[in-house]
C-alpha cells in the first residue's frame, strides 16, 4: 500500500506549549482513521500541520510522497474541513460551495447540493448568521462533495444533531464505496463515529499514545468483574486502564488480553464484558488513570 | 488512483482573485457609496459659500478648485486592502489555496480595482470639466494640481496612488493577520518615526528647498511613475509577510 502521508519528528511548539511533539505517523492510502483526542491534546494543530495551514517547529510533513507546505499539487488532492474554518462577512451557503468547486478538480454539484437537503441547510444565508450545527453542515458537504483524494475532517459534526450525524456517516460510507478515497477524522463522538474507523490514532498532549487497527484495539482489551480477591489475583502483573469496587465486588479494565488470559479468568470465577473504543480512549488518555481503589 | 492534471497556475491565481469577487460590496461597492457622499456634502458646501460670497465681493475663479474630498477615496483604499485580506485569506487557505496563489490573485484584483476606480473617476472629471465644474466652476475629482492636467495622466495618477494605498494596505493586512493589533499599531509607530525622521534629516541639512524645487520641477505623471518602485517593493514585502502567516480562527 502507498502512503498517503508521511510525518517524521514533526512538532509544532508554542512557547512552552508542546502542541504537537515528535509525531511520526504514516496512513495508507484507501482507509478512514480516526483521530482521538481531548480538547487541547493537538488534533486540530497535527491537521493543519499537515496541510500546511500552520507551520512546524521541526520535522516534516509529506502528502503523496511530497511536503505539502505551499505545494499546490498535493494541496489540489486534499481537503481539510475544520470546525473552525472562518468565512468572509456576507458569503452564502453557495458561495462556498461555488468557491470550493474551483478548488477540488473531482468536486460534484449536484452531490452537494442533495447533501444540503439531506442536511437541511439553507444555502441561501449567509454563512455568518447560520447556526453552528449549519456551519458544520456547510463544512460537511465541502468535505464530502470534494471527493479529494485525501480528506481531513476535523470535528465535522460539531453542533449537528442526532439525525444529521447519521445522515452524514451514511453519506461518508456510501460515496467512499464509490468513491474510494483516505479519510482522516477527528473526532469526540468516538462510540458513534466507531463503526466507520479502519484504523485509530489517539493523540495527547501532542503525542501519539495509540495508532492500531481499530479491530484489533476493541479486541484488546476487557472489563472483568468479580469477587475482588479474584479480581486481584488476575490483574496483578497486568496493564490496568481502571479499576472500581463496590463492596466484596470489584471490576478493572485490563489492556492486552489474548484468549488464554480471557480463558483463565473465565475459570476463576470472573464475568467477562468487552471495552468500547471510547472506554479505552479515555482510559488511555487519562481519564482514570491512576486513580486509587475507593475502598 | 487515478492520476489528475493539476490546476493550471492561471486557474489557481484566478481562484484566488475570485475569493474576492464572492462578496464586491466591500471591495467595489461601498467605496463609491461614501464617494457619492463625500462629494454631495462638498457641493453642498460650495453652494453655500456661493450664497454668501454673492452678497459680498463675489468669488475668486479658482475658488473651487482645491477641494480634497477625492484623497479620500484613496487612502481609504488601505483599509479596504487590509480588509479583504483579513476577510478572505483564512477562507482561501482553507479551499486548499497555497499562499503564493492567493496573494498573486489578491494582487491582481487590486489591479483591477486600481484600473476601475481610476477609469471611474477619471469618467467623472471629464464630466465635471464638460460642466464647467458641476456649474459652479468647482473641480472635485480632479482637483488642484489636476485641474489642467490631461485626462490620461487624471487616469494615471489615480491608478498609481490606488496601487500604493492598496499595496500598502496588503502589508498592513498581512502584518495584521500575523501579529493582530499589535502589528498593527507597531507599523503605524514605525511609519511615523520614518515621517519624523525624514522630516529632520531634511531640515538638517538644510534641503527643503531642493525638495521644493524637486517636487515642482516633476511633472505629476513622473511623480506618479516614481512610486511604481515602491508600491512593487510594498507587495514583495506583503508577499514575505503572507507566507509564513498560519491560519488561526
């Protein structure tokens, strides 16, 4: 498979702010990865490094094998929709779109235009005095319509409600079967946006903590529960993401269980439950980490 | 994957002079607007000097001729520079735009808005001079030194001090895009303290009257022509500044 991008050692530091530090990070051409993070961990810095919209303080960033700062040939080939993108004063919903078909050689009219009413937004205000949930939208349908070869999301559905979510992960997996396409995705609605991801890539504080199959992750790891010297006897020596008791019963999420380990605590008594994505995420990037036993 | 031609520079320069035309108001619409008014509030004035002036020696012939409402619509050109940059520049680079592109296409609309507003007040001068100065023998869009002067070099003077203002303009809006208010106010400290200084470095040695003699031995189209260099060294500069500027919200 060829690599669509390729980052080496790139950072980007404000001050003593480590926004993004010593990322290196290859994605293949063809998948949708999930970019994981909490608010502040450097998603929105390590997107915009790649395209060149910020500038790094060391390493590089290469799309389809070249830097892609200032280069118009590999930025022609790529969209990076961003929650935050600001529009000039008085531009309408189809000024954007019009303004973004110049941009994107395989952009599709008409595509955006049923997005818009799927998406109910109203192409006719101005962007400014949209909601945020229609802002979004707009960025949505920009980053769907440009059927760029490389698409970066991110946090596409900030303020979309429940339905316009859906209708945009439908949209998203329908027209990659047709139109096959790198997909990179920031996101906070991790469970939801769970089923699209080929492949995760959880950031924190600037680092790169995770980047694994998503298959493979969900498969990991394991809650177990049971009586809490059981509990203890099975997780000692373990990598363990949390733990909780309540009375004699205890639970502890534990990284890396392969089937003799889940084989053995089925024989001492534990009940098994799988981990969402989301929990591990959010074990991982310190949510519970280090917490002590409340007992 | 299927290989795909790449945008032609052409295309991906007018793209960047497009985002500009998405909403002209700004750029090409208001301008004109405060012109109208700046211009009604003159004539208003003059006729109301007329009035009195009729009731006592009456009026110099050249009584009208010196207004400076028309500068007015020139400077305020580098706020509109700015502006549009401001506007436009975080859109631009968000369709995929490289900086180099946008600012080429920046500057070519500002070329084009230098060609139109001096073609439209230059259209407005000739009028003026067929009216015998709107009636009242007043000169509002050629006024002063452009009272006698030929309309091509009414034209080329409006279009070389448009250049300038808006050139200037992309700088301070570069500037403002990278470092905001700060560098704002930064520029305008620096831009005094260079006036100042000039100021004394001529009094210091004593060259005013060569400056004099310098000014008014040029034509007005040749001190038009000189500062062709500087607007030129005003756009390489806001093209430096541009291209490290990021994009943040």
């Amino acid at each position: 498979m060829t690599a669509i991008i390729e980052t080496e050692g790139l950072t980007r530091r404000y001050g003593d702010v480590h926004a993004v530090e010593d990322v290196t990070l290859r994605v293949e051409e063809g998948s949708v990865y999930g970019l994981l993070g909490r608010n502040g961990a450097g998603k929105t810095t390590l997107l915009q490094l790649l395209t060149g919209q910020e500038f790094a303080t060391s390493g590089e960033a290469r799309l389809f094998g070249e830097r892609s700062l200032e280069n118009p040939r590999v930025l022609g080939r790529t969209c990076l929709v961003k929650e935050s993108q600001s529009y000039p004063d008085n531009v309408r919903g189809h000024h954007v779109l019009r303004a973004a078909s110049w941009s994107y050689a395989h952009w599709d009219q008409d595509y955006a235009i049923r997005l818009a009413d799927d998406l109910r937004v109203p192409l006719g205000r101005r962007v400014k005095k949209m909601s945020r949930g229609q802002r979004s939208a707009v960025g949505a349908i920009v980053g769907l319509a440009s059927r760029a070869e490389l698409t970066l999301f991110d946090e596409p559905y900030a303020g979309l409600d429940a339905v316009a979510r859906q209708v945009f992960y439908d949209a998203l997996l329908a027209d990659l079967a047709e139109h096959p396409r790198t997909v990179v995705m920031s996101t906070h609605l991790i469970d939801e946006a769970s089923p699209l991801l080929d492949r995760v890539v959880v950031i924190d504080e600037g680092r790169i903590v995770i980047d694994a199959e998503a298959d493979a992750l969900r498969g990991t790891a394991v809650t177990v529960v049971g009586r809490a010297q059981d509990v203890d006897a099975f997780v000692s020596g373990r990598d363990v993401l949390r733990r909780d008791r309540i009375g004699g019963i205890s639970s502890a999420t534990v990284a890396d269980v392969d089937h003799a380990a889940r084989a053995a605590a089925t024989a001492a008594g534990l009940e098994l439950a799988p981990v969402s994505l989301q929990e591990l995420v959010v074990a991982r990037t310190g949510g519970a980490r280090g917490r002590k036993d409340p007992s | 994957m299927t290989a795909i031609a790449p945008v032609a520079p052409g295309r991906r320069i007018l793209n960047g002079a497009r985002v500009h035309a998405a909403n002209p108001f700004t750029t090409l619409g208001l301008p004109w607007l405060i012109l109208a008014a700046v211009f009604a509030l003159t004539y208003a004035i003059w006729r109301i000097i007329a009035w009195a002036a009729s009731s006592g020696g009456g009026l110099d012939d050249d009584a009208f001729r010196y207004a400076g409402g028309v500068s007015w619509i020139i400077f305020y050109m580098i706020a509109v520079a700015a502006q549009a940059m401001n506007q436009t520049f975080r859109f631009a680079v968000g369709l995929s735009q490289t900086r180099r592109d946008y600012f080429l296409g920046t500057a070519a609309y500002f070329g084009g808005m230098a060609l139109i507003y001096g073609a439209g007040i230059t259209v407005l001068a000739a009028v003026e001079r067929a009216t015998g100065g709107w009636g009242m023998g007043g000169a509002f869009f050629a006024p002063a030194f452009l009272y006698d002067a030929p309309l091509w070099v009414v034209m080329w003077s409006f279009v070389g001090l448009m250049l300038l203002m808006l050139f200037f303009g992309a700088v301070a809006g570069a500037i403002f895009l990278r470092w905001r208010a700060t560098g704002l106010v930064t520029l305008l400290l620096a831009l005094a303290a260079a006036i100042v200084g000039a100021v004394f470095l001529i009094t210091w040695a004593d060259a005013w009257g060569t400056v004099g003699e310098l000014l008014g031995g040029t034509s007005v189209a040749a001190l038009v022509a000189w500062t062709l260099p500087v607007t030129a060294l005003l756009g390489g500069l806001a093209f430096l500044l541009l291209r490290r500027a990021a994009v943040r919200a």
